[in-house]
C-alpha cells in the first residue's frame, strides 16, 4: 500500500538533505530506519519521496513524504515514529499507485526575525512587492541568468511579535534558497539598501539583484497542503520523543538563566 505521511524534524539535528558521506541527514535517517522498524522489506522496497527538500538548519512543522508499506495506518505511525526521537510523523493517508508528492497545493513556510529596531512597516511594504508570478532568478539559487523562471507567490505577510517578527510566506512551490533570499530582500530594504523601484524590478525580469541568504536556522517549512484529507490521525508521542522534548526544554531553560546571570553581573 501507498501512503502519505505528514512529519516535521528539528532541523538543527541535520545537514538538511545534502548526501555527504559522514553527515546526518534527514532523508539518511528515514531511509535507515524504515528497514530498522520493519515498515518495509528494504529501502528500495519503500520508494521514499519527499515533497520539500530543505537547507541543512531549516527545521519542518508538517513537511510531507510518500512511502510504500504493508503496514495499516496507526501501525505505520508507530513505526516511523520509532526511527529518531526528533523525528515526528503526525498524521497519514493512503494514496494511489502514481501519486505525486512533489506536486503539493501549496507550501506555507515561517521565518522569525529578531530584533528590537525593526520597521514594521517597511517589512511589510517590501514583502507586498511579493505577489502573483514573478521572475524569481534574483531570488533563487543555481538559475539560469538568461531565461526567466517564474513562480506564483499567494502571499509574503509580516507582523510583530513579542521582540522581532514573524514572515509567512505561500506559494505552490519554491526554487532553491528562495525563501532565505525574499527575506534578505526584506531586510535590505529594512535597512535602506533596496529601493522598492529595484525590487520590483528585479520581480519583473528586468533587473538582477545580489542578495544575502537569511539565517536558516530561524527557518521552519510550516505546512505543505494536498486536496486529500489526513484519516489517520497521531497518537501522540511515544516515550523516546517525550524524553527529548523533556530536554530541549530543559536545556533551554539552562541557557536562558545562563545568560541572564553573566548580564547581571555587567
């Protein structure tokens, strides 16, 4: 049987999905782990697909996979989410022989920026430059400079938040590093480097721009949507996810009165 599975992981664990010999990775994780867990027979028999690759640090809330199991749902569950303790795979549903994984509705992701003497109001003037099909080669990585690349964007949307800001940004799909790169365009903006006269320029093809790579670590792919429902659904943690949860936390705490103890003392 077929089967689409939403999962997310702390990417702070994982060199992304880049195949170097020596280096975790999410991908190398699973693909061991479905042998492991006896979700299948062996890793070929699996047909693992993905539908986002992400940069190593970018961690995932509802990324989306498809494998190939004899495993009923909740049993299916139960074994992926045996494979690694920052590894969680939420919810399940059958899927015919052919489906897609890469050909998503939409892929929603979140960025949050910090900072104190960020303008509000010049993130969002620059980020509604984001809208409808653009040319994207200013905004991706390993693109052709002479022939356009075009992507729809539904949305790039800013608000505050306690101590910085969060961006959300939706669209079908992305091209490499486009997201790190929409939100450099916002902060050079921010920062009086780009001119929105330069930035839709550069959307409309008739202009290339250099621009930093955000942080990726401050990044996290928040949902990727298929016409299809989830119908099985998680039981919840299993004790190995708790227990890392339990120290995430912990270590957290620990680093957050660390650091307000030395500034004490200034």
């Amino acid at each position: 049987m077929r089967w689409l599975v939403r999962f997310g992981y702390d990417g702070s664990d994982f060199y992304g999905w880049a195949r170097q010999p020596g280096l975790r990775t999410v991908e190398g994780e699973i693909r061991s782990g479905l042998v492991r867990q006896g979700v299948s027979s062996s890793a070929a028999a699996a047909q693992l697909e993905v539908a986002s690759r992400t940069d190593r640090g970018v961690s995932a809330r509802a990324n989306a996979l498809a494998v190939s199991s004899e495993r009923t749902g909740p049993s299916l569950l139960r074994g992926l989410n045996g494979i690694a303790p920052d590894i969680f795979c939420t919810a399940a549903a059958s899927i015919p022989d052919g489906f897609r994984v890469r050909r998503a509705v939409r892929r929603s992701y979140r960025y949050f920026e910090p900072g104190d003497a960020l303008s509000l109001e010049r993130w969002q003037e620059a980020a509604r430059m984001f809208r409808g099909d653009v040319d994207v080669r200013s905004f991706g990585r390993g693109l052709r400079a002479d022939v356009p690349t075009i992507r729809t964007v539904e949305a790039v949307e800013v608000r505050a938040v306690h101590g910085g800001l969060v961006v959300d940004l939706r669209a079908p799909s992305f091209v490499w590093g486009m997201v790190r790169k929409i939100v450099g365009a916002l902060r050079e903006h921010d920062r009086g480097r780009l001119e929105l006269s330069r930035l839709r320029a550069a959307l409309e093809g008739r202009e290339r721009l250099t621009l930093p790579l955000a942080e990726p670590e401050r990044l996290i792919l928040w949902e990727v949507e298929y016409p299809l429902s989830w119908t099985v659904p998680w039981s919840g943690p299993n004790r190995h996810q708790q227990a890392r949860e339990r120290s995430d936390r912990d270590a957290l705490w620990v680093r957050t009165e660390l650091l307000r103890s030395l500034r004490a003392d200034r």
